[in-house]
C-alpha cells in the first residue's frame, strides 16, 4: 500500500477529507503531465483519455472539497501532500511513447484498483467511526471507477495493443 505518513489511527474526519482531497489533487495533476507527454509524443487517444481522468480526479476532488468546506468551514489543513504520495495517481515512468488508448486505460485502471487497495486497507487502522464511513464510501467510488474504465476499454477496437517501445529509435552515434 503506497502509505501517506499519516497515522491513520488517529485520522479526524477533517483529515480524513483532506487526505481524500490532496489525493484526488494529486491524481489530477499526474493525469495532466502524463496528458502533456502524450501529446509530445503525438498520440492523441492516449492523451485524450488521460484529460478525461483528469477531469474525473478534478470533480471528486471538488466533491470532497465541498463536503470538507461545508462541515469545517476554512478550519487549516493539518494534512499536506507531503504526507502521501501516488496513492491513486499513476506513476511517473506509466507514460510511452506511442502508447495507445487501451494501455492508458491499463494504466487508469491500475490506479484505480491501487486506490481501492488503499481504502480498504487503511479501514483496518482507522478508529473514528465517520472516517470508516467515509474510506468505504470512497472505496465503493473506486470500484464505480473501475467499472467506469472497463467499459471505455470494451468499446475501443481490438488489436490496438502495440508496443510502443517497438516504435522507440535507438541512439544514433553523432
């Protein structure tokens, strides 16, 4: 489990809000890089799909935002990014070039289900009540995801699993 150095023991419902948050925040944002790395490498179906998870990451994460504000109004923020890292975002190295659309859809779902793998497990630490509702409210809003992925995946055309490396020039000698 890719593990935020929070205790999760003593995670607040606040906290818990924020952490859910800066993890949408998160994903947002290495959705977008790896968007931008596809468009350098000219491939827009992997690049289109990327934004669209983009946009997904960006509206949860306005949800939570939300729900945060309206019960703890600008209380600060005890939880920071530094706290966590690539719990649900997608590695950096995920990106090809030349990756088509059905391997940035692996790559969705595996964060995807990395995310899950967070929520459920982190409910075998969490002591606060509201937190445990929340995480299993947020793993079930994993797996919809998940499900979200699967079908873009059985609506794209078969036979578009390339390997991009394939594509990849070696070094010429200058």
């Amino acid at each position: 489990m890719a593990t935020p150095k929070v205790d999760l023991s003593r995670l607040s419902l606040k906290d818990a809000l924020d952490l859910a948050t800066l993890i949408e925040e998160e994903a947002h944002e290495r959705y977008l890089e790896l968007a931008d790395q596809m468009d350098k490498h000219r491939t827009p179906g992997a690049a289109k799909f990327f934004r669209f998870m983009a946009e997904n990451e960006a509206k949860h994460g306005a949800a939570l935002s939300a729900q945060r504000r309206a019960r703890f109004a600008d209380a600060p923020r005890d939880v920071t990014r530094a706290m966590l890292f690539d719990v649900e975002a997608p590695e950096y190295d995920a990106a090809r070039a030349f990756m088509t659309a059905r391997q940035a859809l692996g790559v969705a779902l595996r964060c995807e289900e990395k995310a899950y793998a967070f929520f459920t497990e982190a409910l075998a630490h969490v002591n606060d009540p509201q937190v445990k509702t929340l995480f299993d409210e947020l793993g079930a809003e994993e797996v919809s995801h998940q499900d979200l992925v699967r079908r873009e995946l059985a609506h794209l055309p078969p036979g578009e699993d390339r390997n991009g490396e394939a594509f990849v020039d070696d070094p010429n000698a200058q």
